[in-house]
C-alpha cells in the first residue's frame, strides 16, 4: 500500500484528520482512566468481609426512656433470638461491618507512645461474636464467658484480651508472631493480651479512598456485652430461613417488651447493597459515559469518512477506471484512517497517563498499568477500523463509469 | 433577513438529514452528559443561606495543642478541629461576644404518639440555642423559638418540624400541646415552616444532604438528658468515663455558630477568640499560643470538600466528553459546509459578501445548536433520573433542575456549537466563487 498519496491528500485536509486523531486521543484517555475507575470500584464492592453474609440480619434495637436495666434486657433479648428456630447464634454489638459509621481507635506497642501503630474499628462482642458472624479463627482462641464485661458509649476503659484481624496482627507485628503479645489500646496504660486473630473483619467503612481503602480490614473484637440505649443484634440464621426467622425474630422482641424501638430490621446482603450504592453508581455512569463515547467518536469516524468519499468520488472512479481494484480503494480508507488513528492513539497513551497521574495526586487513586493503556491503544485503532468500513465499502462499490460521469 | 437565514438553515439542514442528526446528536449527548454532572455539582456546591453566608461564621478553637497526638486515622495534625469542646462551646456561650451565638449539636430520641394503638417511632433532633433560629433565618409557621430563659431553664420545650407538625397533628397549630421523647413530656413552643438548607452547612458530620431534624430541643435540656451526639464524637486519651467524664473531656463534639454581620465585629470576635485561647493557656488548660479560626458558610464549605470525589470525576469525565462530542460535531459540521461549496459559490457570484455568508453559516450553527441543547435537555432530565436511581438516597433531593440550570445548558449548547461551528464557517466565507462555478 502506497502511503505517500495518502499523505499528501490528507494534507490539502488537514483540518478533518485533525479533528478525528483529536477525538481518538481525547476518546482513549477518558476510556483507559474511566474503565480503570470502573474496575477499581467493582473490586472494591466485591471485597470480602469476613461475614457469612447470606445468612445474616441486623436489628438495629433502641430503648425507650434510657431505662436502668438495659444490660438485662439485652441478654434476655439476645437469648431470646438464640432460642428462636432457624438461629444459628446471636450476638449483641456497638456496630457491624459495612454500616459506614462506627468506632476507631489507636493502637499502640507501648503505654506511652506519642503517635500510634496503627488504628482500629472497634466491635464489641461475647464469645458468640465470632460464631455469629461466621468468622474464621485461625489462630489462638475465643473469649471465656468469664472475659465479658458490661460497657456503655461514654466509657474509656481498655480490655484485658482482644482479637484482632490478621491484616492488623501483621501491620503491629510484621515478623508474624502477633498471638499472646501485648498491645495498649484506648489511650491506656494497662497492656491488652491479642488470644485470637481472625481471617478477616472489615471495618464499618466502605469508602474508596484514604485509610479507608487502606486499613479496611483492621478491626478487633472487644470482649465487651454493649450496653446502650441503642446497640445492634446480629442473627445468623440456618440457610435459607433468613426471611421467615427476620419476621419471627420482630415478633418476639415486641412480645417481650413493647417499650423499643426497632429502628432497622434488614439481611446483611442489603446492608452491602447500601454500602457500596454509590460506588456501584460511579461505575455504572462511567461504563455508559465510555459506551457512549466511543458511539460518537464511532459514528463521528463514519460520518467525516463518509463526506471524504462523495468529495472523492470523482478521484476514485478516476483509479478505479485505471485498473485499481475494489480492495485497493478499501484499503486506501482503512490505511488512511489507521495513519489517522495511530497518531491519536499515540498522543492518547500520553494524554492517559498524564490524567492518571494527575488523579493518582487528587483522588489517590493508584497508578494505571502501562499495558491497560496499550489495550486502549489497540482498542481505539479497531474502532477506528471499525468504523471506517462502512464508507469505504461504499467507495469501493462504486462503479468507475457513474463515478466519473458526474460529480 | 434573520428570518430568511433561518428559513436558508432549516432547509440547508433538511438536505442531509444523516449528517444534521448526528451533529445534533453528538452535541445533545455531550450537553446531556456534562449539564448532568453539572447540575448536581452546582446544587451541592450552592449557597445554602443565600444573602446570609458571609455573616455566619464557624469557630474553631485548638484544645489539642498544634502537634497532637494521632487523633484518627487519616487525621491531618496541621489541621484545626472541625468542632468543639462542649468546654469551649459552653465558655464562648457564657461570653456572648457576638450577635447571635449557638452551641449545637444532632442527636435521637423516640417518639411514643399519645395514641396508645401506634409504636413509638424515631426523631432527629437537633440541640441548639435560641439564637439558631433567627441566626438562620428559619421560617416558623405556627409560634416562635423558645426563649433565652427556657434555655437558663433548661425547659422541656421543642420546635417541631412541619413534617412532624402533619403527621402528629394533621398540620393543625400545636403549639402548647406536648410531645412524649423518651417518656418525657415537651411543649411544642413553634412549628416550623419547611426549611432544608442544602448542604446542612451547619453541621458537616454526616448526611450532609439530609434534611436536618425533625424536632429541635434546648442544648442544656439535651445535655441534662445525656442525649449521645449522633455525629463525629472525637475523643482524646485523657477523657473519662462517664456522661460527666465526656463533658469535662477534650472529646470534640460540638458545632459552634456566630453570626456576625459586620468586618468590624468579625475583627472583634476573632480577638475574643485569641483572647480566651491565650487565657486557656495561663489557666494552664493550653499548652501553646492561641490557635483560633473562623469561617464563613461558603469558606466552611471548601474547607469541609463538601463536593464529593465521585462527583468531581463525573464532571471532569463528563466535560471531557463534551470536548470529545464538539470536536465531532465541527468535524461534521466542516464536512457538511464544504459539500455545500457550490451554492455559496453561486451565492458569492450572485452578490452576496463574505459577512452575508458568514452570518448564514453562523445561524445555521445556532439552529444546530439550538436542536443540540433540546436533545441535551432531554439527556440532562435523563441523566438526572439516572443519578437518582444510581446514587444513594442522600443526594437524591440535589437531582432537580430549575430554571437556571436550562438556561444554562441551552446556552452552553448554542454557545459551544456556535464555537464549533466558527472554523467551518470561516472555511465558507473562504470559498471561491470561480472555482465552484468552474466545476460546474
């Protein structure tokens, strides 16, 4: 394929091959960051929490008035959804994972540290937490009954033991030996014994940036019973009785005592849908914002080639008449639009990585690998290509004789 | 001779229906994608308090000392302290140095309807002072706020909602009937009428699109009723337990406003403000030099980002789209213009100057950019009622358009068309008259 009279006729229309590599560059950088914020938010909602959460409900339970024997109607409460068919095993606690609020606390390695070694969202439970939730103990062991101790939301107080995930066991004691060490939690001077580490626990939040993202998987349970006008209850329930135990589960706290307020009653499997709502949102505007994109830029290619064509027609009739084949003319649009286009995808790769490092700096998002923009690369010549076939395959179907008769 | 161009353009347009439909189309997607982003990002970035957001000021007040400790994760020690102490709240309350002061603050309590047959239900409250009110601007419809005394009083008295107002009393006036929080009886001393700044500037903590509370209470009420802050509780290692301990701590907790009209009171308060950290430090409570700010509504703003990151990658993707669909349009525009060569070469020869063909062209653009924004208008509205499908509930209130909003996006499109159309319209006017009619 002789390039030069391409080249030469692209120049007297320099304006039109201008505008479509443009398109093609602007086209592939938005493409290559917006599919890689597409696919940093579908990993970020997919990230596991730890929970068995098919089986899993939150009653989300208030007591009216502040009464004095909180502590005791919870257990009865508690004990009351453990007896219930379907239960697995309850637990009360201050908060769940994927709530997006909750509490977060230093964690130092001495009492006196300034700036602590890590931070942590706290969840209080008893020794029915862990089997409540479905977590994985891999090493150490649960709390004793004897362990747990009442504690309200205004108390600073610090634990004796703790059990804390293996993503915080790790980042407080890289060489791996975190079980039995002590830490000091809370801003106390008294050491708090690790006896348990977990697979894994995420922390309330769900947020895509930050310590967040960063530390979501640095939870520990306290050996706590939380007493507050308002605490939550978590159900695990045999599978597939998640509907029918939630509506008896209702039952039987308002036959226990009326003077509550049940403020939320959902399956954990909506509690994810409403954590990761708005990330799932951003992805699916990004991925039609994309799908739109390349449309126009698609039918921007057809429309301009098109035009190139009827101006041409006289020139192509001209060679077909001179022996030039139908697949010479095909392959006369296609190789100009791939000179077109590769210089766009070139200027593309560029633009990309520059907006990519750009937003690595405003919305610490992480580096885009240099091969994804290659994809794209590819990805916009084909569309490129794509494109072009439609009016070329026009130009190449037309007769030699009716092209040259008149324009 | 506008009408006759514009007649010229419909019927310039009409000859090549595919090309017209994909410029307007482009144009209208492009103006649909980014008047979206754009709407929502103007209605959560606007001025809440309208006339007003200059002269309320925000105080923030350094009870940590200028290097502290780690205080959360991601905290940013160069940073002040978005609330306060309900130490320093109560102690600039007692100063009342400026026009109108409030120490706020969000909480809950449950409801128990006098009616025995239906369950008691939930209320966000707001714990505030008097002055919240006029400080505010907030309409009332039936009543008034309570009283300064009522607040030295620590009264059982509440301001409802209209909402609330409609569901308890049929939107009958309540004042002087009572309402049952957490088995307590309160005075409905106002009902209010709908008020919703949005953003909820006042208090950033959460849900900063909500609507904002349901009933609202006196701060000294609330605190005898250790009522626990729904919000961002932000504690120190020294606190102690207990309700008293949280309010003998450094916990922060508390939003403070002072309303403060003139350059020369603000001046004022900010030395108030130094003045007491200084004499915080003699007491020996401070261990470092004063370090106070205030912020108005709108600095407030900035300050807290109140623009979400998801938003901002909306608008910068979305105009970045529109660039892509101008540069598409021109494209095609310039391919349109260029086929029509010969009939503004037989136009040129017939007489007509360089300006005439210039003003056909650029009209021509109009009309496409005229078609671009109802195309786009009819994208906006869609993408609209997709952002409020897709996000969370939160936002969902900021989704309206009003009537600046299309204005707006009908300028931008016959403005950014107009813009795209220029270099084809200037290639027009290039056209030589003897060289068309010579292939002919």
């Amino acid at each position: 394929m002789e390039i030069r009279p391409i080249l030469s006729s692209m120049r007297r229309n320099k304006v039109g091959a201008v505008l479509i590599g443009l398109q093609i560059a602007v086209t592939l950088a938005i493409l290559c960051n917006g599919l890689f914020i597409v696919q940093q938010r579908i990993a970020l909602s997919q990230r596991p929490s730890g929970m068995i959460e098919t089986d899993l409900f939150t009653i989300d339970n208030g007591w009216i008035g502040n009464p004095p024997d909180v502590s005791s109607r919870i257990l009865t409460d508690i004990a009351a959804l453990r007896a219930l068919p379907g239960v697995v095993d309850a637990a009360n606690s201050n908060d769940y994972p994927l709530t997006n609020s909750g509490w977060t606390e230093g964690v130092n390695l001495t009492p006196d540290q300034k700036n602590s070694s890590a931070f942590m969202a706290l969840y209080f439970g008893d020794e029915h937490l862990i089997d409540t939730l479905g977590l994985k103990l891999v090493a150490g062991r649960n709390f004793e009954p004897s362990e747990i101790t009442d504690r309200g939301s205004t108390d600073r107080v610090q634990p004796a033991t703790i059990i804390v995930t293996r993503s915080l066991a790790n980042r407080l004691f890289p060489d791996g030996k975190a079980l039995g060490q002590s830490i000091y939690v809370e801003g106390g001077k008294h050491p708090t014994q690790i006896v348990g580490i977990v697979d894994r626990l995420q922390i309330p939040w769900t947020g895509a940036a930050g310590w967040q993202k960063k530390y979501f998987e640095d939870s520990v349970i306290e050996p706590y019973q939380f007493v507050d006008s308002a605490s939550s209850y978590i159900v695990r329930t045999k599978p597939g009785q998640l509907d029918t135990v939630m509506l008896a589960a209702r039952k039987r706290l308002m036959e226990i005592n009326r003077n509550r307020l049940i403020t939320k009653i959902e399956p954990m499997a909506d509690t994810r849908f409403t954590a990761y709502q708005d990330h799932r949102g951003l992805a699916i505007i990004l991925a039609v914002v994309c799908a739109a994109l390349v449309a126009v830029t698609g039918f921007g290619i057809v429309g301009l080639t098109s035009y190139w064509v009827s101006q041409r027609r006289r020139q192509i009739g001209i060679r077909r008449a001179l022996g030039a084949t139908r697949g010479a003319i095909l392959r006369y649009f296609q190789t100009e639009n791939l000179l077109i286009a590769s210089a766009g995808a070139i200027v593309g790769v560029g633009l990309a990585i520059g907006i990519n490092l750009w937003m690595v700096s405003s919305f610490e998002m992480p580096r885009l690998k240099f091969v994804w923009t290659l994809i794209g690369a590819v990805a916009v010549l084909l569309l490129g290509q794509f494109s072009v076939l439609w009016p070329a395959m026009r130009a190449a179907s037309l007769p030699p004789a009716l092209a040259t008769r008149s324009a | 001779m506008f009408a006759y161009y514009f007649g010229l353009a419909i019927r310039s347009l009409k000859r090549n229906v595919v090309l017209t439909v994909l410029i307007i189309a482009a144009i209208g997607v492009g103006i649909g994608a980014s008047m979206t982003t754009l709407t929502v990002f103007r209605a959560m970035g606007s001025d809440p308090i309208p006339g007003k957001s200059d002269q309320l000021f925000t105080v923030q007040i350094d009870n940590w000392g200028p290097n502290p400790e780690s205080s959360g994760p991601g905290s940013k020690s160069h940073r002040l302290q978005d609330q306060l102490s309900y130490t320093d709240a109560m102690a600039l309350m007692k100063a009342h140095a400026a026009k109108r002061q409030s120490a706020m603050y969000a909480s809950g309590v449950s409801l128990t309807p006098a009616n025995p047959d239906l369950l008691p239900f939930q209320l966000h409250i707001r714990a505030a002072f008097t002055d919240f009110f006029p400080m505010f601007e907030v309409p009332f419809l039936y009543g008034a706020p309570w009283s300064a005394a009522d607040d030295t009083a620590h009264a059982q008295v509440v301001v409802i909602t209209r909402a609330l107002n409609d569901k308890l009393f049929a939107g009958a006036n309540s004042v002087g009937k009572t309402l049952n929080l957490e088995g307590h009886e309160y005075r409905i001393a106002g009902v209010l009428d709908t008020w919703a700044p949005i953003p909820k500037f006042y208090d950033l903590n959460d849900e900063r699109f909500s609507k904002g509370a349901d009933v609202y209470l006196p701060f000294t009420r609330a605190i005898d009723e250790q009522m626990e802050a729904w919000g961002s509780v932000n504690c120190r290692d020294n606190a102690e337990s207990g309700w008293q301990g949280r309010l003998r701590s450094e916990c922060i907790w508390v939003q403070y406003w002072a309303e403060l009209p003139t350059s020369a009171e603000q001046g004022a308060y900010r030395r108030f403000l130094d003045n007491y950290a200084a004499e915080q430090r003699s007491a020996g409570r401070f261990h470092w030099a004063p370090r106070t700010a205030l912020q108005n509504v709108r600095e407030w703003m900035v300050y807290q980002q109140i623009i979400p990151d998801e938003v901002r990658i909306l608008v910068l993707v979305s105009f970045s789209f529109l660039f892509v669909c101008l540069l598409n349009a021109m494209g095609l525009m310039l391919a349109k213009t260029m086929g029509r060569s010969r009939d503004i070469g037989v136009r040129r020869a017939l007489g007509a100057t360089r300006r005439a063909v210039f003003a056909q062209c650029l009209i021509e653009s109009g009309v496409v950019g005229l078609g671009g924004a109802a195309v786009g208008l009819v994208f906006t509205w869609l993408g609209l009622l997709g952002l409020r499908a897709l996000l969370s509930a939160k936002s969902v209130e900021l989704t309206h358009m009003n009537a600046t909003d299309i204005a707006i996006v009908v300028a931008v499109a016959v403005v950014a068309t107009l813009l795209a159309g220029l270099y084809p319209t200037w290639r027009a006017t290039k056209i030589q008259p003897a060289w068309q009619l010579k292939a002919q």
